[in-house]
C-alpha cells in the first residue's frame, strides 16, 4: 500500500477527527483567501473603475486631485491640450452644489456636474434612456437642458427618462442666489465614482452655464485627456504639463499608485496581519490535531516500523495526511472565501461616500496562488514535528510500553 | 506646493495678539519638523499657491494635532490662526462676501444630555436652510466606525467558528484516548451524567484558559502595534486598546465554545455502550 493509500485510509479510521479537522482549515483558510484577496482588492477594483473611463489622463488644479481647486482659463487650455499631437481627446469637467426644487416640498441637495463629452467622461455606467446627446423633449424644446441622473434619486424623486424637473445652484462663497431652471430627464444611470445613495445630476455644459444664469467663469475642476495610442499616456502627461505651471496631471497608473500609497492602507494592513494570524492558526490547527494523533498512535507506528515499513514512508504517510486535511480544507475554502467576501464586502461598502463602483475582495490569480503556497507551507511545517516523533521512535520500547499498558 | 490645512479658532486659544509686529499662529508638531521651524520663527503664510496676498507671522507655539481616526494617514501639515487673520488671507478682495464666510459653525445646544435635542435642531436647520448641512457631533463619522466595527465582528465571528472546530477536534481526539478509562468508569458505576459534566467542564476550562491566554497575547500585543502605528503614521491615534469590556466579551465567547465542544465530545464517548467503549 502507498503512503498515501495509507494515510487515506487513517483519515477514514478516524473520520470525526478528519472532518473537523478539515472544516477548522476550511474556515480559516476561508478567512486567509479572502485576506489575501483584501490585500490587492481596492487597488484592483480602483484601477478597473479608473480605466474604465476611456480617458487615460487626468488634469486637476495646483493643489492635486484631491483639493478640487479648480483649473484657470479651462476653454484656453483646453484648446492648446488638443493641439498638443500626443493627445486624442480631451474634456472637462464641472461641478457645483445644487438642490432639486419641488413645490410644497423640502429641497433635496444635490451634486451638479457639467460635462464636454456628451457621453459623461465615462463617470457613468448602465445607462436606461441616453447620453446627454440624445432626445431631450418630444419636440426638442432648446429651453430644457438635458440630464442623466442618478439611479438612487430618480427612484427617490420617482423620475424617468422624459420627466423635468427644476434645479438651483448654490454660488458658493457668495451671498447670491441663482434661479431655478428646469432639466429633462435624458437617462438614468449609475455612478460607480460616487456613493452609492448619492443625488447626481449631469448635464451638458451649456446645462451647467443655464443654471448659473448664463453667467459662469472659465474654470474647470478636471479635465481628462486620451493619449493616442502612438505617443502613450507618459509622453501626453509630460507635454501637457509642459503647457502650464499650475497644472498637476496623472495618467492613470499614476493615480492608481497614489490611491495605493494614500487611500485605505488599514485595510491592506489589517489583510497582512489576518492573513499572517490566519495562517500560523491553521499551522497549529494542523500541528496540533496531527502531533495528538500521532502520539496516540504511537504503538501502530512502532508496529508498522516492526513490521518492516522504512522510516521514510511513515514520514511519507503523516505528511499525506497533513496535505490531505490541509487539501481538503483548502479547497473548502475557496468557495467558502467566495462566499464570505460577498458578505464583508458588502459590510465594507456601507462605508459612507465610498464610490458605488469600488470593491474591497477581488479574486486574482495572484491571491490563489498565495493561498495555496499558504497551505502548502502550513502542511509541510505542521507535519514537521509528528514526523520527527514518528521516524525516531524506540521501536521495541514503545511496543512493550503499549503492552503493557 | 505643499498645502496647508489653515484651521481658524477663536482668539481665546492663543491669548492676546502682540499689539506691534506680525500676529501669532500656532503650528503643529509635524509642520514644525518637516519645515525645520522653531517657536518665534517668522512665517509667511499666503491663502493661494501663487502667494498672493501673503502674511507674515509669528510662530507663538507648537500643538499636537487632536487624534482623529478619519485622517491618521493624512500628514497634519497644519497651522492655526486667529479667525480675523485667517479671513484677511483667505477672502477674495473683489468679493466682499468672503470675508463674511466660514466654512463651520460649531452650535452647542442648552441641553446637551438630551440627543433627540441636537437631531431636531439639525431637521430643522436643514429644513430651513437648504444648502446648510448640519449634523449632530454625536454622529459625525460614527456610521465610518460603525461599518469598520461589523467588519471587525464578522472576521471574530468567523475566528470563533473555526476555533470552535478546533477545539471539537482536539476534545474528540481527547475523548477517544480515554475511551477505554471512560467505560471503565462506567462499568463501576460513575453515571454518564457524571461523565458528561467532567468532559463539558474540560472544554470549558480549555476554551476560557485559551480565551484568557489570548487577551494575554493582545495586551502584551497592544503596545507594540500602537507604538508601530502610531510611528509609521506620525499620530497619537490609539489603534488598539483591550478594555477590561472586549477581554471580558472574548471569554464570554469561549464559554458557550467550550460547552458545545465538551458536550459533543461526550457524546462521542456516551452514546456508545460501556462495554463498546472497553473493548479492544
């Protein structure tokens, strides 16, 4: 009999053991998985979201993309950017603080977005109805300006493509007031950069310079550029941050590797540590149930070293047990980990203002690969010290001893 | 350009201004540090990064940021102003509004014990005002910590599920060692009752003995993981703090652990016959 017809075969003997054994490993190897996956998953899912736009270069204001301060002189720039031969396309992007203005009703706040691309810089997604080009009344009335709004407000304002509703913006550092003008309802959409029960409502950037009575300044708060293919998005960063000095501009990996230095490190931290805690707990799991059980079986071990079976294949058969509890749970653990990071995923994305469209687990080939060679390390040190107790036992010893006890 | 988070407070915090030269600020320790600064240093402070308008002050102090959990990777890269002075640099001249423009305004209400109080006030507020948001103190970036607390209590949840297996398998393994002592006793008489109790207690014990041995652990733990944090973070955020409340919920977990492990242990044992169990 091999060593691992052998080791199956104690497995079975001793099947209560085994099964607990394996749904212990199965739980924390779950755990590990999904920590594993944790540890890559928001710079993953950040980077799909981010690519995901069409646009691979961002432009924001002298104080990053965080501060939002705006860009000066936007129309000028933004003309010199599509000149610039490196370059494909190029939008912009506005935003203000506005409320949604219903008759015998309380105002609803809401974030206004001017866009250039009539496609929305690709901040939206699963679109019912169209684009910010497409029908805006039955009779293309030129009064309305189009928008494409948020999928929670619409269902909260119990508004569909065709509906109009009235807005009013907020001039912000100013004791102004700015009336109210209507929009029609265009599309209804997600936006996967925003939270989740966020009221957004884009519109074109004629739309935007309506609600601002006609009146607006040349700013902008980003601008995001398409590199042609045969210069590349670092040779396009270069040659627009050459056009002025107060620009700060990031191709996409750029913003990737700042999200990944600045944003969310607890969760990559608290993934290292779990994952680190989680494999030492299924090495002492296994460890533990396999030195007891060796150590049980101390007068089988010495009767199969009597009978003739070489050191090395007893060492052969723990070490099979070992990989088999350890397999076993393992593989357990990879739907089981599937399973358990939909449910914390979903705990995580309640997060208030986290972008809609940003997961915290995501399946990489890298994260099986690590929970595999997790396991694989955990068996062949869990199995470490049994076999040292199993190959070096007294033989004649151990079988008196087992007599006569 | 490095940004500087200008936070404006009353006058009160720093005493009088001097009546002659540039007015006081009061840094933190980390801008102080990175900008090689020293208290009486002179500064120029500008409201944008072109430098416009710019001021000169002086630095009359140096502060420890308030620890805020929402910003311990944020460099606090901070100065704070009087509130006159923070509005000359800030406001825009062709503006005559922004010199009239806070960003917050704290409110504090009569009754501060009753939280219903601060809610109302809130509605109403917003009701009110709509482009005003206010919001209780109490439960401002309460619901951030309130997700992080689930998170936390479903990882622990699922800990305990798999230490529940392992301690199941290592009282099943226990139980068929003493197998043959255990019909032993039976054969003399101990009842199975008797039997049941002893191998339930011995879970227990094994359960609240590794609970208790891990609140060990984390104490011990405690100081290293803060003292890492808080260096590699440049803060004074406490990360980890075990309460006598968290240590005392940990064992109260392991107790119902150890009960369903010593009963299914003994089940092992019982629902076999005392003749079954001594049989070799």
């Amino acid at each position: 009999m091999t060593a691992f017809g052998l080791a199956w075969r104690t497995a079975r003997r001793y099947r209560a053991r085994a099964v607990l054994a394996v749904v212990g490993v199965a739980v924390i190897g779950a755990l590990n998985f999904d920590m594993l996956m944790l540890s890559n998953g928001l710079l993953i899912s950040f980077a799909d979201l981010v690519n995901s736009t069409g646009y691979d270069i961002r432009i924001a204001g002298s104080a990053g993309l965080l501060a939002r301060q705006p860009i000066d002189n936007a129309a000028a720039l933004m003309t010199q950017i599509a000149a610039l031969p490196e370059v494909a396309s190029v939008a912009m992007m506005r935003t203000a603080t506005a409320a949604v203005i219903r008759p015998n009703r309380p105002a609803d706040g809401v974030e206004l977005i001017g866009s250039s691309d009539p496609a929305g810089l690709g901040i939206w997604r699963s679109l019912t109805g169209s684009n910010l080009d497409g029908q805006v009344g039955p009779a293309g009335d030129p009064s309305l300006a189009p928008a494409v709004i948020a999928r929670p407000m619409a269902d909260r304002l119990k508004l569909a493509p065709g509906s109009t509703f009235n807005i009013r913006v907020r001039i912000s550092g100013s004791l102004s007031a700015m009336p109210a003008i209507p929009l029609r309802v265009v599309g209804i959409a997600d936006f996967p950069f925003e939270s989740q029960d966020s009221f957004l409502v884009a519109t074109t950037m004629e739309g935007f310079r309506r609600a601002h009575g006609g009146v607006m300044n040349d700013q902008a708060e980003f601008m995001f550029a398409q590199s042609r293919p045969s210069a590349g998005p670092d040779a396009a960063v270069a040659a627009i941050a050459k056009l002025r000095q107060d620009l700060r501009v990031f191709s996409n990996e750029q913003v990737v590797a700042n999200f990944g230095r600045n944003a969310f490190t607890y969760f990559r931290q608290i993934s290292v540590v779990l994952s680190t805690t989680t494999g030492a707990f299924s090495f002492l799991l296994v460890a533990t149930l396999l030195t007891v059980s060796v150590n049980q079986r101390l007068g089988e071990v010495a009767a199969l070293r009597a009978l003739g079976i070489a050191r090395r294949r007893i060492a052969a058969t723990l070490l099979w047990e070992a990989a088999l509890l350890v397999g076993i749970g393992g593989l357990f653990a990879l739907p089981l980990g599937e399973l358990l990071a939909m449910v914390l995923d979903r705990i995580l994305r309640r997060m208030p203002g986290l972008p809609a469209g940003l997961h915290f687990f995501v399946f990489e080939r890298q994260s099986l690969v690590l929970h595999a060679a997790v396991l694989v390390a955990t068996a062949v040190v869990a199995s470490i010290y049994p076999v040292w107790l199993a190959v070096r036992l007294p033989i004649a010893q151990t079988l008196r001893q087992e007599v006569v006890s | 350009m490095r940004v500087l988070t200008l936070l404006a407070v009353l006058a009160a915090t720093l005493g009088a201004a001097a009546p002659a030269g540039p007015p006081d600020i009061l840094v933190s320790r980390q801008l102080l540090a990175k900008a090689h600064l020293a208290v009486g240093d002179l500064v120029t402070l500008a409201g944008d990064s072109s430098g416009a308008r710019a001021r000169q002050f002086r630095i009359a102090g140096v502060y420890e940021p308030t620890p805020d959990p929402m910003k311990f990777n944020i460099e606090r890269i901070e100065a704070r102003l009087h509130l006159d002075d923070l509005l000359g640099l800030a406001a825009d001249p062709a503006d005559p509004a922004s010199a009239d423009t806070v960003s917050m305004i704290n409110v504090a209400l009569p009754n501060v014990s009753d939280p219903s109080g601060a809610s109302s006030f809130s509605r109403s507020l917003s009701a009110r005002t709509p482009f005003i948001y206010s919001t209780p103190t109490r439960d401002s970036e309460n619901s951030t910590f309130l997700v992080i607390d689930r998170f936390h209590t479903a990882i622990a949840a699922v800990t305990v599920i798999g230490s529940t297996a392992f301690l199941l398998a290592l009282m099943v393994i226990r139980a068929e060692e003493r197998k043959e002592t255990v019909g032993v006793l039976r054969l003399i008489g101990i009842s199975r009752q008797t039997i049941m109790i002893e191998v339930v207690v011995e879970g227990l014990l094994v359960a609240i003995a590794g609970a208790a041995f891990g609140v060990l652990i984390a104490a011990g733990a405690q100081s290293a993981v803060n003292r890492f944090f808080q260096a590699r973070y440049d803060t004074a955020v406490v990360f980890m703090r075990i309460s006598p409340a968290i240590a005392m919920r940990s064992i109260a977990v392991a107790i119902p652990v150890g009960v369903v492990a010593g009963a299914v242990a003994s089940w092992t044992l019982l629902r076999r016959g005392a003749s079954a169990l001594v049989r070799r």
